[in-house]
C-alpha cells in the first residue's frame, strides 16, 4: 500500500507563503543600495571584515592635509576617527549586521549583503508565526499576527532598507521562539545575534532569563538555574565580545560608535519620546495599538495561554524595549519607530489574540470569519499606510546614489576628491572616488582646502543633495570666494547638484544625469572596488 504524502496544514503553508512574499517584495521593492550612512556603513564594514579588520589606515591623507579637524573631515558616513590613532578611521556601527552580511556575501559575492534583510523579514515573519502557535495553541492567531506584522508600515518601510531593525527583531523573536520551545541554548545564541547587532538592546536577556528561572522555580529549582546558565552561557560571548570590541575601537567598553552613554541617554529625552513615539504610533498603527492594549487590559477578552508566565515574555519584551528608547537621543521622523520594531511580533500576537478572543465571546458561531474580517481589513489598512509613506518606492529612490556615482566614475579624474556629506560614502563605493565632507570642514577653510587639492593634483569637485546647498552656502557663503555657489553646476539630478570650482563656465547649462536601471540578469550593482577605498596614494 503507497504511504500518502503528509502536507503540513494550511494555516503553516499560508506562513510559508507569507514569509517568501515578504523576501520577495524586500527584493522588488527594496533599496538594494549602499546609499545612505546606515547603508553604506553596514555594506563597507561587511567588506573590512572580510579583509579581517575594522581599522583603516589614513595617514598619508591625514598627515599632508594642513586643515583643522582633517581626520574628522577624510572620514565619510559610517565611520569616525579613532580615539587611539589620530590618523585612523573605524566603523560607526555594531558588528551584527555587517557580520551577517559577510556571511551572506561568501556564497553571494558582494550583493549576498542586500540579502540579509529580505532574509531576516521573512524568519521575523515565520517565527512570529511559530511563536504564536506555541503561545496560544492557535494556528489562525499565531497566522493573523504574523500577517499584521507583515503588513506593518513600520516592519515594511524597514523592510526595505539594507539596515538593522529588521535582522534584530527576526533575532529577537527566534530567541523567544526558541525559549518557549525548550531549547535555552539555541535562544541564548539567538539573544547573542540580537546583541550582536543592536548591543542597546542589554534588558532583553534579561526577559528570557528571568522567564527560565520563574518558570521552573516552585517545581524544581536546580532544572531553573540550570536552564537560566545554559540561556546565560549562549549570551554572554556576545557580550563579551562586544565590550573587548568597543574598548579596542573606541573610548571604552561601555562607549559605542555613536559616543558615551552619557551622549546617547537623558532623562531629559524622555518626554520628547514619549510624545512621539506615541504621535506616531496613533499615526500608523492606532487601531492595531488599541486592540493590543485591550489584549493586556481586558483579560476576559484575551485566549487561554499554553506557556506558564507568558506575560514575563510579552509584557518584559515590550517593557525592555521601551526602555531602551524613551531615554534615548531623540530623533523627529516617524519611520524612528523602527526602534521599537522588536517588539512588534509581540504586539501583533497580542492584537491578533484579542480580536479572535473578542469574536469568539461575542460572536462565537461567525467568530472565524468576523476575525478574518478585522485582520484584513487591518492589513489593508497597513500596507495602504505604508504605500502613502513612500515605503514602495524606496528601491528607485535609493538608486539617486548608483545614478551620481556613474556620473562622477565617468566625468571625473580617478585622482579627483569629492566634497559631499549624504555621497561621502556611497562615491567611494561605487566611483571609487576620495570623499571629504564639509560639514565639519572649518569655514574659513574651503578656499585653501580647494587650492591644495589643486595644487597636488587632486581636483575637487562638490556633490550636494538637496538641502545641502542651502547648508554649504550658509557655512561657507561669507568667508569663501567658492561658498556662495554662484556659478552654474556641472551636472544636476532632481535635487542633487554637482559644482565644478575649478571651472565654473558662468552661463552654461548643466549636464542632466540620467537614472539608471539595473541590467537584464543583475539584481543589484557592483561597486568599483571593494572594500571601499579609504587612502590617499
């Protein structure tokens, strides 16, 4: 007799399916571009640590350039002089991205790097789904939070960006998806990556470990210390290594790239965020947030629970990752909700178990249907969200940088140094060109700074986007003969203007730079050379 071939129901096929839709609208819409600091920063540190380094060498830029702060000014996004070298640069940005990203690029070659987020949005999708079976014993839960999750304008909006929150929310929910299922170890090493990548996060083992020893306390204390120290043992590498990290790249163990935790957190940036975390989470997600907060309100409204203490996990999550922002420096865009986005699997299980809670007590015969209802009109809801935030048009936005870069490759000289600050990283990626920003250039100095450049036969040449010529002008219009721009660009896309200072053509009408597509065959574009070129020969 032929054994029939098992399929897995249809609830777990639809996650599935869910999960490859969300690495293929990653890869559709997505930037696949090191554009940006954040970009740029996590692509070109992946390529140092191919190399087997984090610090780059500038002596013979620094050393010959005769202006203050020069260390400061040859460093491009991303990246910061070293507080042990004068003459040395070092990356921004903690090391679990750019390592997964060198991961990814062994089997891939260098676009293997635009993989890790499409990658992390689908496993972020996939475990919210796992998670939620176990939590709740539900397979239409555990399938509607992950669907409000992937159709989050949050989780979207980032999904399309070659940054970190969502490869550390896919690792914080495999960490809680792994502790629930028993295994302290594999949640310890899934806490790790979490760390790993953002190291802030610090309160978060602090959940599972404390959920590991409550759990088993009053039935047998020596199975919870044990399962607390196996979880422990998992993190503690990551911890480890990042605080020798850090105190090898910068001040100490306890200060990052971005600066001291003193720099970074204030009781005084409290009532700033939490006025608009909250104004833009009513923005965004008030219908999801309200249903959620009924979930942990209203108990009658909210499904038996299959794990014991779950609300240590839920409640600690959520607790642990408000805490690590509402005292953190500020920012004033609302896509900066991508800070709490670690939360978000939790938030959404909650929001799908309170609305299938609540139609099954007040609509028990049509209580399926009446929750399959709110959810996709939710989604709906979500993704029209996101779409009029501009998350769907990210990927050909992002290309402005490919499309500069070309320009600058071919109607500059290899030897030219550009003058830029939003392009000080993505020229040197894909032009292969020497970057000095000029927003920490002294004013008094551009005049000179061009005229040495000149002199040693490093032309230069100024690439502004958009409200960086109202900035370059004001910081250099009263004291540089060059800093009012009164002269026509060179060359121009949308925004961006590029300015020529050694031949200005009074009159002329500047080059209209093309966009660019990505070949028939090819998914993402190459660098000129990599890793990025940082020196000055």
């Amino acid at each position: 007799m032929t054994a029939r071939l098992r399929l897995p129901p249809t609830p777990t096929l639809l996650a599935a399916a869910l999960a490859g839709t969300v690495v293929w609208a990653a890869l559709h819409w997505g930037a696949l571009v090191a554009g940006g600091s954040d970009s740029y920063g996590y692509v070109s540190e992946a390529a140092l640590l191919r190399r087997g380094e984090l610090t780059v060498n500038q002596e013979d830029v620094v050393r010959s350039s005769p202006w203050p702060l020069a260390n400061h000014t040859w460093a491009p996004l991303g990246y910061r002089p070293s507080p042990w070298v004068s003459t040395t640069i070092v990356p921004v940005y903690a090391p679990g991205l750019p390592m997964l990203m060198a991961l990814f690029e062994i089997p891939f070659g260098f676009c293997g790097a635009f993989l890790v987020v499409p990658f992390c949005g689908g496993l972020a999708i996939w475990c919210t789904y796992i998670l939620g079976r176990r939590m709740f014993g539900s397979s239409s839960i555990a399938l509607a939070g992950a669907v409000l999750v992937a159709t989050s304008p949050v989780f979207l909006y980032q999904l399309m960006n070659a940054m970190s929150d969502v490869p550390v929310t896919a690792a914080w929910t495999l960490a809680l998806t792994l502790a629930v299922a028993g295994w302290p170890v594999a949640s310890g090493l899934a806490t790790a990556v979490t760390l790993a990548i953002r190291p802030n996060l610090l309160l978060l083992p602090v959940v599972i470990a404390a959920w590991f020893l409550i759990r088993e306390w009053q039935r047998d204390r020596s199975a919870a210390i044990r399962a607390t120290l196996r979880f422990s043992l998992g993190v503690l590498p990551s911890i480890l290594g990042i605080a020798w990290l850090y105190s090898h790249l910068y001040e100490s163990a306890w200060t990052s790239g971005y600066g001291s935790l003193a720099d970074l957190y204030s009781f005084g940036f409290f009532m700033t965020n939490l006025r608009q975390f909250a104004q833009w989470l009513v923005e965004v997600e008030l219908p999801v947030l309200v249903i959620a907060l009924l979930a942990v309100v209203v108990r009658r409204a909210f499904p038996a629970v299959l794990i014991p203490f779950a609300r240590i996990l839920f409640g600690g999550t959520i607790a642990a990752v408000l805490l690590s922002y509402v005292f953190y420096q500020p920012f004033d865009v609302w896509w900066y909700l991508r800070f709490l986005l670690p939360m978000w699997p939790v938030m959404m299980l909650l929001a799908a178990a309170a609305i299938e809670g609540m139609a099954r007590r007040w609509l028990p015969s049509q209580h399926a249907i009446v929750a399959g209802v709110v959810v996709a009109i939710l989604s709906l809801q979500g993704v029209a969200t996101a779409a009029r935030r501009g998350t769907f048009g990210l990927g050909v936005g992002e290309r402005r940088y490919i499309d500069i870069a070309r320009f600058i490759a071919g109607y500059t000289e290899p030897e030219a140094v550009i003058v830029a600050v939003q392009h000080s990283g993505s020229l040197r990626l894909y032009a292969g060109r020497l970057t000095l920003k000029f927003d920490v250039l002294d004013p008094d100095w551009l005049d000179r700074t061009v005229d040495y450049l000149q002199s040693i036969g490093r032309r230069p040449y100024f690439v502004l986007d958009g409200a960086e010529v109202e900035a370059f002008t004001k910081r250099f219009g009263k004291t540089s003969r060059f800093g009012a721009l009164a002269w026509p660009p060179m060359a121009t896309r949308g925004s961006i203007a590029v300015y020529d200072p050694i031949d200005q053509r009074p009159g002329s009408t500047p080059i209209a730079i093309a966009s660019t597509t990505i070949p028939r065959g090819e998914w993402c574009d190459l660098p000129q050379i990599a890793p990025p070129v940082l020196r000055m020969k």
